[in-house]
C-alpha cells in the first residue's frame, strides 16, 4: 500500500489555554518541545511524510525546531480543524492520510497499534477511540466493530458508546474527506466532525481501541497530567539530570527531570516535576508535583502541583498553595471564569514572566497573566490579567 502522509495539527490558537502564552506544541517536556514527540512517533511507526498545519504567530518556531523534517501548511486564521486539514491538504492533493493533534500527548503503542490497522485494511477508514474516557469531546456510535457516526459534545450519560474519539483518524483518499468538508456546513465550530459523521455513515470505519496512556491538553492544569505521563513513560530512570546541570550539596532530586544548565541549591527538594532549562531551584526551596518552564528563579520558595510557563522569579518565601481546607476540588479560577479540575490538590498556574515578591502566597487554582508582579506579603485568591501589578497597602504605626 502507499504509506500515508501524516496531517500534524499545530495552528490553534488554545483560547482555553489562558493565561499562557506559549502555543501548545511547542510546550518543551524533557527538554524537547511536545511537537518533536509527535513526530518522532509517527516516524517509528513507519509515518515518515508530514505535513505540518501552522500558524502566522507560531510558524517560524515550528519550522525551527523540526527543521527540513516535514512540509508546513499555514492555516491564516484560527477558524476551526476543518480549515485546518484543507490547508494542508491543498498541499497533499490525494492518497491516504493521517490527521493527528500537535497538542496531545499519546502512547507511541497506541500509535503502532493504529497503523497496524491501517495496513492490515488500508482500503476504509480507520478512527481511535478511548474506552471509558470522562473527557469533553466527540463520541462514536457503533455497530459492532465499525464506527457508523459520531456525537460532538454529548451530556453525561447521553454518549452513544463508551469510546471517545480521539484525533488520530485515517482516511483511504483525502480527496474523499476534501469534498465531505466542502459540502458541509455547521453553525457551531466542529465542521470536521459534523463532516466526519457523515462520511462514516456512508462508510464505517474500523475502529481501535487505544490502550494506553493519553493526555488531553485543553486547559493549563492538564500539564500537569502531561508531566506525570512523561516522567512515568517516557523516561528511562527513575530520574533524569543533563550533564550541565547542577546539584548542590544537600539537594534531593526524586522522580524528576532537570534540564540542561539547571541549578538546585543547597537543601532543596524537587520531586515528581520536571524542571526545564536554565531555572536556578534556590536555597531551601521545594518543588513538588509541578512544570516548570524555562529560565525560571526561585529562593526559599514552595511550589506545589503547580504549572510555570517560564521566565518567573519567586521572591524568598514565597508560596503556592495546592489544597483546600475542606479537601474539595480545586477550581482554575481564570480572568473568564472558573473551571472544575477534579483535582484536590492543584497550585497556581503562572504565565511566562510573572514576579513574586518576598512572603507572597497565591492560594489553590489561582492565574497569574503574563508579566504580572505580586508585590510582597500579598495573599493573592484571585486571577490577575496580564500587566497587572498588585501591591499590598498597609499602614505603620508608631506607638
């Protein structure tokens, strides 16, 4: 059969991303950026044609880390995945295809498992679906083995099967899928699986069921879930040091990644994180359960099960709360409102270039925007948006 080229979906906006700034497939895990994994694993699968969907703001990027290694399409506007897959199929004309997520993180056996089927009956489509999943997104209706449609968004309780469809979908021809999104329309933004449901119905697809790990990232507290399946699957050792980072005297590194030029101080504890490169962990500082990005400072500081993009400076005594009292869920609370994480322990999430002052505390589920400045001894319990500088007002008395 003629092997397919790869539809790497890289151009969305991640308006749920808020307040991070980064675009998602170029997030750096174990040093790498989470895009460079997709391609990896399409490759080791025997997927070595791509075409990249990118977009004005994170073209140059892309096209830096990944090299001459795939073709790139630019998708102009971020108007949803069905004008997505036309750019890029405008580049590939026909044949099979491959449309995959930039911005998921899945188990390489799931993918080797998914073009084993594809060879096995390269003739009809082929659709990935995650058993069980209590995920917000499309899912199949069945008739036995073969997917026959497919439900956007159904309420709990009202999905049509227990398989949730994830973006890892085969088509014979895309000629075949062109020509369904062309004739198809929705007044809400999911065209592609609008047009996928009707392309099913007049031909099933095989489905496969992924058995594996799979992350979602939608929203920033799924990070963190990225950065467990990484330390758990991804590395080789129980912890993983570059040569040019260094460890001081007293420090204690556990299940963790340390990137490249890295320093923990003295006394220090990094647990179960990944801590990316150039970030100096100072004196007496602990870091559990979190990511942090790049270029990041800390001095005596505590960050629990919390996500830093990167660029921040945590002043001395600075905190990150990640438990409620009452042992309830902790909400993301966002500048457009909050969102329901099912997490009990979940810290701040923290923009690239926030400053915390000294004895500055930011309490469970709370964003900081980009460049933000919490001044010293604040108690922070709300989202502040990017720019914002926040002090603490107080009145000295002499007595």
């Amino acid at each position: 059969m003629t092997k397919p080229t790869a539809i790497i979906l890289a151009a969305g906006e991640g308006k749920r991303f808020t307040p991070l700034t980064l675009s998602k497939p170029l997030l750096p895990f174990l040093g790498r950026p989470l895009i460079d994994f997709i391609v990896e694993d399409l490759k080791k699968a025997g997927i070595t044609q791509a075409v990249v969907v990118v977009s004005p703001r994170n073209q140059t990027a892309v096209k830096k880390v990944l090299g001459g290694q795939v073709e790139t399409a630019i998708q102009e506007k971020a108007t949803g995945m069905a004008d997505a897959v036309l750019a890029a199929a405008a580049k590939i004309k026909s044949g099979p295809a491959i449309v995959v997520n930039a911005d998921d993180l899945v188990d390489p056996q799931i993918i080797s498992r998914f073009t084993a089927a594809v060879s096995s009956k390269p003739q009809a489509p082929v659709l990935t679906g995650l058993k069980g999943a209590k995920l917000s997104g499309g899912f199949f209706k069945l008739k036995g083995d073969a997917v026959t449609g497919l439900v956007e968004k159904p309420r709990p309780g009202d999905e049509p099967s227990d398989y949730f469809k994830l973006v890892l979908d085969y088509f014979p021809d895309i000629a075949d899928l062109v020509n369904v999104l062309k004739n198809t329309t929705s007044a809400k933004d999911n065209l592609y699986e609008t047009a996928l449901g009707k392309l099913v119905e007049k031909q099933p697809a095989n489905l496969v069921e992924a058995a594996g790990y799979f992350v979602q990232l939608k929203h920033p507290h799924q990070i963190l879930d990225a950065v467990a399946a990484f330390l758990t699957y991804r590395l080789d050792q129980k912890s993983a040091i570059e040569p040019s980072a260094k460890i001081m005297e007293g420090a204690v590194v556990k299940g963790s990644y340390i990137g490249e030029n890295v320093v923990v101080g003295n006394h220090c504890l990094v647990r179960d994180s990944i801590v990316e490169a150039g970030s100096v962990v100072g004196y007496s500082t602990e870091i559990a359960r979190s990511y942090v990005g790049p270029e990041s400072f800390f001095h005596s500081s505590y960050v629990g099960d919390s996500v830093i993009e990167g660029g921040v400076n945590l002043g001395s005594g600075s905190r990150l709360a990640n438990f409620r009292f009452d042992g309830k869920a902790v909400k993301l609370k966002t500048s457009t409102g909050d969102i329901d994480t099912g997490k009990t322990k979940l810290g701040a999430v923290l923009a690239q270039g926030v400053k915390l002052g000294v004895n500055a505390s930011v309490m469970p589920g709370v964003t900081l925007g980009q460049n933000a400045v919490v001044g010293s001894g604040v108690v922070l319990t709300r989202p502040i948006p990017a720019g914002t500088t926040l002090y603490l007002k107080q009145d000295l008395v002499n007595s």
